[in-house]
C-alpha cells in the first residue's frame, strides 16, 4: 500500500464528534437519534450551530426549533449528519477560508454535492440523496492534503488543468507523483468514514467502479464533470463526449443532462440551505 503520511500529516485532526457521528448506524432509528442527539451534545459550539441553520430561512418552520431533538425529528437523520460535516469542515478550515484555493475548493465541493443529491432525487433515487450528497461534498478531499503539503504547486496544477482543459488528476500525476483520488481515499480511511466515502473519493470520474456503492459514484461524477465546467473549465469547458461511457450507466434521462449542464447553478442560487451553506464556508 501506498505511504500518503505526508499528505495526512498536513491536514487538521477532525473533531472526536464528527468521527463518531458519521459511524452512527441507523438499523434502529430510536436509538440512533438519541445516540445523534448525545453525541452532537458533547460539542456546544457545534450544537449552537446546527439549531442556527435548522432555525434559518431554509426550514420556514412556524415554530423556532429550540432544541436538537426537534431538530434530529424534523430535518431527519441524514439531514442532520449533512449539517455537522458541513459545520465540522468549515470549524477546521476557518483559518484558510480567504485562500484562493480554498474559495475554489468549496465552491466546487458545496455545487457538487448538492447537484450530486438532486441527481438522485430527479431520477427517483430518493433512498440515497442525502448520501450522495455527502459523498459530493468530501470526493476532492484529496486535493486538499496536497495542497497543504506543497501550496505553490498545488497552485500550478490548478492553473495547468485550466489553461491545457485536461483533468486535474492527470497534472496531479505529473507534479506530485500521485492524485487526489488516490490521496483522498487514504484521509477518509485514516478518518474512519464509512467505505461508501472512500469508494466515492477514490472511483469518482471513472467508467469501470468497482464499488458496491456505483449507483451514488455515478453521480457524484457526473456532479463532478459539470461542476468543473463551471468553475475550472468556464471560459472552454470540456465536451461532453468525454463522460459518455459514465452517463450510460446512470438513469439520466437527456432533459436531466441539459439541465444540470447548464440550468442548474440559477436554479440552486434559489435554494436557502445553498446560501446557508455558502455562508459557512464566506470570508467575510
């Protein structure tokens, strides 16, 4: 196995709660919400956070959700998890925040994920939205460990991928001798994530997954391909031909395909947990 330890040693240590909440099974939902509802408890700033986004513009509850039980009841158990990663990375990450490379990264991180959900939701795959979710939002984990360990590099692979429209990765094999993939399924390990999170940081953007968890992989892909083409590939983005071999796996039917191509950033602009979110991850 491949020796990522320099890369790991560069990334903040996640909170004991986080690790914990993700391991949370939800065989026996009774006692995975109060096990949710316990653990969020052991940190009152993450707590404090999680009932100020249940109480936001997004839920437009009649009554102010006062405590983490009627939250866990009203948003559910994904929701909820969704809600303390999000809070988590933006806690770990606040001192980089004004970073050119983390405006990007969360950017690209925060389009995907809720693009990869709303795919599943389009096509009836309601089952596992919130998880795909998830699973768009940590895919590039990757490139933050190698960012941290070489910054100026880093900076040269994104501007490279840009100006020549090749993949990220692949310039990522040129400079560091490895790529976020690879990298990115060894931080999740190292964290304890479930294994759909690291099949998905690790298979994302290939044709031949071999994951038990492809259906969700699938999406955060194509997530992926249509989020860089509007951020990394705007001023030329890449055609669509490349992720053929990728779109005839998926349920995608053409008018999804179109409108996540290209109708789908105004339209989640709209959305009040986007801009929550956004606001989780703003500099100012």
């Amino acid at each position: 196995m491949d020796d990522y330890t320099r890369y790991l040693k560069n990334l903040p240590v996640i909170p004991d709660v986080a690790t914990k909440i993700m391991s949370i099974a939800e065989d026996n939902i009774d006692i995975s919400f109060r096990e949710l509802e316990d653990t969020i408890k052991l940190d009152p700033g993450l707590a404090a956070k999680i009932l100020k986004v249940a109480n936001s513009a997004l839920y437009a509850r009649q009554k102010q959700i006062r405590n983490l039980q009627m939250a866990i009841t009203l948003l559910g158990f994904k929701n909820i998890k969704n809600l303390v990663l999000l809070v988590t990375a933006s806690n770990m990450f606040s001192k980089e925040k004004s970073a050119d490379f983390y405006r990007f990264y969360w950017k690209h991180s925060i389009v995907n994920a809720f693009m990869a959900r709303d795919m599943a939701l389009r096509t009836a795959n309601r089952g596992i939205a919130e998880t795909c979710f998830l699973a768009g939002l940590l895919h590039d984990i990757g490139q933050v460990a190698l960012y941290n360990a070489d910054p100026a590099t880093y900076g040269q692979v994104l501007e490279t991928a840009g100006r020549e429209r090749i993949r990220i990765s692949r310039v990522e094999e040129r400079l560091f001798g490895t790529n976020h993939k690879r990298v990115g399924g060894a931080v999740l390990r190292e964290w304890n994530f479930p294994d759909i999170f690291v099949d998905a940081a690790e298979e994302h953007g290939s044709a031949s997954i071999t994951s038990r968890h492809k259906q969700i992989i699938l999406f955060v892909s194509v997530a992926d391909f249509f989020t860089s083409n509007i951020d990394l590939y705007a001023d030329a983005p890449l055609d669509l031909e490349l992720m053929n071999d990728v779109l005839r796996q998926t349920s995608l039917k053409q008018e999804d395909i179109e409108y996540f191509a290209s109708g789908y950033l105004d339209a989640i602009r709209d959305d009040p947990l986007f801009a929550e979110c956004e606001n989780l991850f703003s500099t100012a």
